[in-house]
C-alpha cells in the first residue's frame, strides 16, 4: 500500500509493464501472483490494470475479474487514505456493528467498499478482526476505537476529515 | 482398449477401460440424471446430481467424472441415491426463477426433466431466490440470470472456442456467470456464435427473438415480406417436430413457410451461388494480380466477428463478399424489387438461420444499402424461432405436403449451395466452380472429399487445377481458427491460397440458432455429423451442382448485375471489416463509475 502514495501515474504503469513481462512466460500459473503485485502497486485493481494482465499473460478478461470478484482480499475499489474498517464479526454483530456501518456510511456519504470523490476515506466491512473483548470495533488506518456507540461516530471521523 | 466388468443395478457390463460410470450405465441401459455434465465439453463433477453409490466406499460418486474399476459393484437407484438426487435438485430449485409457464425452455429442458423424473412435489427449500436478472442489450443473446443454474456448461462452450468471454464471477450466494466486469453481451468481446446457448440446458441463454416482428410484418398489408432460408435450417428443423436427427426436411419447411404467409420464399442457396462467383472471382484476381493471399471466407459473421476482435491483422485477407443472405437481401431489394416493380422500402426480408451472430451481423452498417439506405435484411429468426413460429400458427408440420420455394428470378440453387452449411461446403463449391473456370471445362469429377468431414478441426489439401498448384485449408470452430491463424503468424504453416473458416464446430449444421440437444443424447452421436449428411443428400439429387451453372445466376449477371466483381457488384454484394477493441477504455469507465 505504501508504495502507491509515492508513485506517479506513469510510475505505476511502468512498474506493472515490468511485473507482467517478469510472469508473462509463466502465463496463467502466474495470475494470483501478479494480482497480488498489482494491487501492491495500485493499491486496488482497477479494471484497466486486469485487462492489461489478462493480455500480457494470455488469460481472458473475464476469467481475471472472476479470480478477483472471487477472493476477499482483492479489492476493485481504491483505497482511501483513511481507510475506515467496521468489524461485522459476530461478537461486533451482536453489539451493533451494523447501525455503526451505516452511521459511517451516511456521514461520509458513501457505501462499504466504496472510496470518497476526494479520495480521502474507504469504507471497509471487514470480517472479525480478533478484539473481540472491545466490541463493537472500528479501525482508522492504524488507530483502534473500541466499545462504540453509533453516537460517538461523527465526532471520531472529524478528526481526519481536519487532518 | 483394456476392457473392465462391473456390476451397475445387478446388470454385468463390460467396458472400456476409459469410461466413466455414466458411460458404462449408459451401456448397460440405465440413464444416470446428469445436469452439468456435457461430453467433452464440462466433465467437472460440480452439480451432484449424478450421485450414485459404489458399493464399499462410503461417500457418494458423482458418475460424470468417476472412472470404471474392475470388480465395481455399483447402485444407480437405492433409496439412499434417490433421497440425495432430489434434495440436490430440491436445492437448486429453491435458487430457480421456477416460470416454467412463461418460460423459452418450458418442456425442452434439463432441469424440468430431472424436476418430472424425480417426482418433486414441493420445493422445501425457499432460500433467497433470484430475481430476473437480463441482459437483452445485444441483437443476438438474450440473457436471465434469474434462471441460471451455474452449471458452467456455457463457460466451458465459450472456453472450447478459444474465446472466455463467460466466466464464474464474485462467490457464495453472490456467484453467478457473465463477461467481465459483469457488463451487458453487447458490450463484451463477444462473436456472439451462440454455442452458449446451444449449451445451456435451461432458460437462461436464448437468441434475442425476432418472431414478433415478422409476425407484424406480415400483418402489414404494406409490406412485401420476403423469407429466404439457409442451407443448414433444413437439416435440423425436423428435430423440433420429433423427427430423427439428420432428416432432411427441405420439402415441409417450405410448405410451412408458405403456410406461414410469407408474399415470397426463397433458398438462401441461391446467394450462395452468388457468393461463389464473387468469391471464386475474387480468389482469381487475388492469384493472378497479386493480391491479400491466402484469402480467408467470410460467410460466418461469427469468424468475421472473431477475426475484428482477436486477429485484426488477418483482415485484409478475409474476402470482402458479403454472406449469402446479405447478399441474396441485397439483390432482392434490388434486382427483384426492380422486375416486380415494388419500392425496396415496401419489402420486408427476413433471414431464416441456424446462426446467432446474423441477427446482429444484419444490423451492422455496412449491411445497408448505400443508395437507398435500406437494411439488405430486416430481421433474421433462427431454426428455433421458425419452429415456434410453425407451433404458433397451428401448423401440422408432419403433415405437410413436400413444397418448393418460389421458382421465379432467384429460386433455383444448386447442390454447390446446399453444402454451404457443412464444414468444407464453401471451399468445395468454390473449388466446383473454380476448376471449371480454370481448365475451361465442365469438369465430371467435382467432388473434393478432402475437404468433407469433422474428425479434424482444420483440414488441408493440395490441389493441382489447370497446372496450378492451390494449397486449401478448411477450419470449423473459433478455437480451430485461432490455431490456424496462429501458425500463420508464426510462419509455420504453408502458404495457402484459399482457407475456410466457419466460427461454429461443424459449421452452419451447428450453429447457436439450431435445436438444442439435451447432453444425454449427445453422449451417443456426433450431431455434426447427422445433419451434414442431409445436406450432402440433397447435392446429390439436386440436377445443378455448380454455382455457376445455376440459370438464375446465369440471368442475373446477364440482366443487372454485369461482370463478376463489377461495379454494381461491389455496390451491392461486398464489405469491409473494422478492427475492434477488447474491453475498450469507454466501456471500462462506465463500469467504474
Ligand atoms: S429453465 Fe426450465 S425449470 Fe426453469 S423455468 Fe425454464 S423450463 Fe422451468
Ligand atoms: S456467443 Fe459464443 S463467444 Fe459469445 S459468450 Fe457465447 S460461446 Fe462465447
Ligand atoms: S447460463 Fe446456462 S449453461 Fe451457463 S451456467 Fe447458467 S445454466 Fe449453466
Ligand atoms: S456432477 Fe455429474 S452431472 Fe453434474
């Protein structure tokens, strides 16, 4: 994820021409791990980057997206540069997680998966994330906020939406 | 080939050492229920419906992919095999858009079967189920994936012509089937062959139908409603009404056409006669002056869609002939309307085709005349929507009298034509003609079996014409044309002067618009095979057997069109093609937004 705050655009396309040409004799066998290498680049796999895979290592367009729709941890949306994860594991569930999702939602006025227009916040509902204790849990980025309640919500995303 | 004993329901069978548990079953009588199963195309073991019990294992077997083993005891029909089936089918039908009613497939599908066969009463299962879901953008392929079962068998249709546009998309609940990035078929690198469709054993793939319109047309006091029919449609119509694969129906399908009301029917052999002069010429011109070689067909709007899509530079080599009904639309419009004396805008014409790519190939722009910007043809219905059409109208097809198609100005065809909807049929014919016109003779052997069959996907000959050497290659399927065309670009395949590439296994005989057949019947005949041989029956009664020896071909070059390759030709009879971009960057911003 770091590197993608630090690379220009054309960085990025360079970077991803170098990765394809390493695997392209690999062809599919090499899919996941060019995937993964992508994403690293671009932070996400923008539709763009999978057809420019899919040609380089001679797979279809539509069996890539199917391997990325497929797996969890590719993501088709960029990242925001806070990254806002709501727990929905059960112990979140069970105390609340959903009303906390949609608070998060309806502040920042986008849905979970999606990236703000200015590129500021994702929203990410995750799967348990192992705090179980602190129920419900939400991470910003590094930060851990624990034992919420939907109240509290606006006045924690203030601070980034300042900073 | 080693053979293997088994006992399967206390019957002894004996088999190759290759087969799987269906196959042997099959041999012995018994029909295991398969749903995602199809021979040679999706072998993968995924819906569970072909469970049967192998005495000492402890799990059930999905029959599909489980191989023969000597001494096997196994049960097709125990209680516990029985109970598993129907709560698997139960399972997939709580996830089923159940309109069977209202439904393109309603009594010719694989999952209605299997509900009949197993006796379901109730479905105890009601999960979330799937809302319609379709994809009606493209003019060829009608998509519902409310109906999909996820079976995968157009995913491995699409894969076995090289070209992947259908592919398992997101998981769990969410999982379903569709082109990249989940847009609509139109807007996917798609050649819209149809052999999806011809997979699929629900209703969740069909053509874009078109019945309606020429129902309308006909209606119209105004119009002048013209119906021409292809080659291949004859070979299998007959299926629909119960007949045995392979039984030629020429005679009945046009009694039904004329019953149908149509003001003229004539046979789509006819530009395929015309075809062959202006290919047969063009190929000549190509020799002897130097040209684009070899010089590829391009009567199949599936290959040409293929070849804009996956291999742009071979497109100066495809002829620029028109296909046969585009050019047979064109000269109606034209020829015909002049001699009758009706205003091209008053005739409606429509194709009858066991293709999927020519609904869409009729509305390409290229496909309208220049002068009055008339469409050559106004709508194009398959194999399957004429037999609607005949159920329809309440027709008796099995009772209908042996007809013709109209004889006047461009009714007669010769046996060149015929073949067109075969595998090897084009260059044949062209080969029929070319001969002739080169050692200036009406050669008497006019037969090129080199060319005929379906064991191999690309064929080749070497023929010596008139002390001319002509190297020939023949291609059937997408994926056997990429190989082709692959070792082409690779420089390793001779040079050839002429090749045929028809999009669909087997040609026009197989195209997305014939009846489908259910996967269990396929395990036993190579329907390529039947319905060719139907065509290949009706050359050999046919008196004409040569494109150019055709008398109405003879006249209409005589009284409109001049000389082979002239100006109003070219006018009215080529084409050109236009490269096409994959997944291009347009229709990826507006899946990203
Ligand atoms: S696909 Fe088959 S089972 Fe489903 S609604 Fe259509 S006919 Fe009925
Ligand atoms: S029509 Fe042909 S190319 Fe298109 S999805 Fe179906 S099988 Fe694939
Ligand atoms: S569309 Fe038809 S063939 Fe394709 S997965 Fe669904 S049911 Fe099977
Ligand atoms: S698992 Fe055998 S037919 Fe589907």
């Amino acid at each position: 994820m770091g590197a993608t705050k630090t690379m220009t655009h054309d960085e990025m396309v360079q970077a991803l021409d170098q990765v394809i040409q390493r695997y392209a004799a690999n062809g599919r066998n090499a899919l996941m791990q060019v995937l993964q290498e992508a994403q690293n680049i671009y932070g996400y796999l923008p539709l763009n980057v999978q057809r420019s895979i899919a040609l380089g290592l001679g797979v279809s367009v539509a069996e890539v997206y199917g391997v990325v729709s497929f797996y969890s941890f590719f993501s088709l949306t960029p990242k925001g540069d806070y990254v806002v994860s709501i727990c929905m594991g059960t112990a979140c569930y069970v105390k609340g997680s959903q009303a906390i999702l949609e608070k998060v939602e309806s502040e920042l006025g986008i849905k979970a998966g999606e990236c703000s227009k200015d590129g500021k916040f994702s929203i990410n509902a995750c799967r348990c994330i192992g705090a179980c204790g602190l129920a419900p849990v939400i991470t910003i980025n590094d930060d851990v906020y624990g034992r919420l309640s939907a109240d509290e919500i606006p006045s924690i995303l203030a601070k980034y939406k300042e900073a | 080939m080693n053979m293997v004993n088994l006992t399967i329901d206390d019957v002894q069978v004996s088999v190759p050492s290759n087969f799987t548990v269906l196959e042997a079953a099959r041999k012995a009588g018994i029909n295991i229920p398969t749903l995602c199963y199809l021979k040679g195309i999706n072998e993968v073991g995924a819906c569970r419906v072909c469970l049967v019990e192998v005495v000492g294992g402890r799990a059930l077997a999905a029959a599909c992919v489980n191989p023969v083993t000597e001494g096997m005891v196994v049960k097709t029909n125990s209680n516990r095999v029985r109970a598993t089936r129907r709560s698997t089918l139960e399972m997939i039908l709580s996830d089923h858009n159940r309109d069977c009613l209202a439904c393109i497939r309603n009594k010719n599908c694989e999952l209605q079967d299997l509900a009949e066969r197993y006796n379901i009463r109730q479905v105890t299962f009601e999960g979330k189920m799937s809302e319609p879901n379709i994809d009606d953008k493209s003019q060829s392929i009608y998509r519902d994936a409310s109906k999909c079962i996820l079976c995968g068998r157009c995913v491995a249709a699409c894969e076995k012509q090289s070209i992947s546009v259908l592919s398992f998309l997101n998981r769990g609940f969410e999982t379903k089937i569709g082109p990249a990035y989940d847009i609509s078929m139109a807007d996917a690198p798609c050649v819209y062959c149809g052999q999806c469709i011809i997979a699929c054993p629900v209703g969740a793939l069909h053509e874009k139908e078109e019945d309606q319109n020429v129902f309308d047309a006909i209606n119209d006091p105004k119009k002048h409603v013209v119906a021409q029919v292809a080659p291949a449609v004859r070979a299998a119509l007959g299926e629909e009404f119960g007949l045995p694969m392979g039984t030629r129906v020429t005679g009945k399908m046009f009694a039904a056409l004329h019953r149908l009301g149509f003001d003229k029917i004539y046979d789509v052999n006819f530009g395929a006669d015309l075809t062959i002069i202006e290919e047969g010429n063009e190929l000549l011109n190509r020799i002897n002056n130097g040209g684009k070689l070899p010089m590829i067909t391009s009567c199949s709007p599936g290959w040409v869609r293929f070849a804009e899509f996956y291999y742009p530079d071979f497109l100066d080599n495809l002829s620029t002939c028109k296909s046969p009904h585009q050019m047979e639309g064109a000269i109606i419009k034209s020829y015909y309307a002049q001699k009758k004396g009706i205003a091209p805008e008053d005739i409606f014409v429509v194709s009858v085709m066991p293709c999927t790519s020519k609904k869409t190939e009729a509305s390409r722009e290229e496909m309208f005349n220049p002068t009055t910007g008339q469409r050559d043809v106004d709508a194009v219905v398959t194999t399957r929507e004429l037999a609607r059409m005949i159920k329809t109208a309440g027709i008796d097809f099995m009772k209908l009298p042996d007809e013709g198609p109209d004889n006047d100005l461009i009714g007669d065809y010769s046996g060149a034509g015929v073949i067109f909807g075969a595998t090897g049929g084009v260059m044949e014919a062209a080969l029929r003609t070319v001969a002739d016109i080169l050692e200036e003779k009406d050669l008497p052997d006019f037969e090129y079996k080199v060319v005929r069959g379906v064991d191999a996907g690309i064929k080749e000959a070497e023929l010596n014409i008139a002390g001319h050497n002509i190297r020939v290659a023949v291609a059937h399927s997408t994926a056997a044309a990429r190989k082709l065309l692959d070792a082409i670009r690779a420089g390793t395949a001779p040079e050839y002067h002429f090749i045929e590439i028809m999009g669909c296994d087997g040609g026009c005989v197989c195209g997305g618009g014939q009846p489908q057949v259910k996967a269990q019947d396929l395990m036993d005949i190579d329907v390529r095979e039947l319905r060719a041989k139907a065509l290949y029956e009706e050359d050999e009664i046919r008196e004409i057997r040569k494109s150019h020896q055709n008398p109405d071909i003879i006249e209409l070059y005589k009284n409109f069109l001049g000389e082979a390759n002239g100006h109003m030709a070219h006018e009215l009879l080529h084409t050109h093609y236009h490269a096409r971009e994959i997944y291009p960057d347009s229709v990826l911003a507006e899946e990203e937004n």
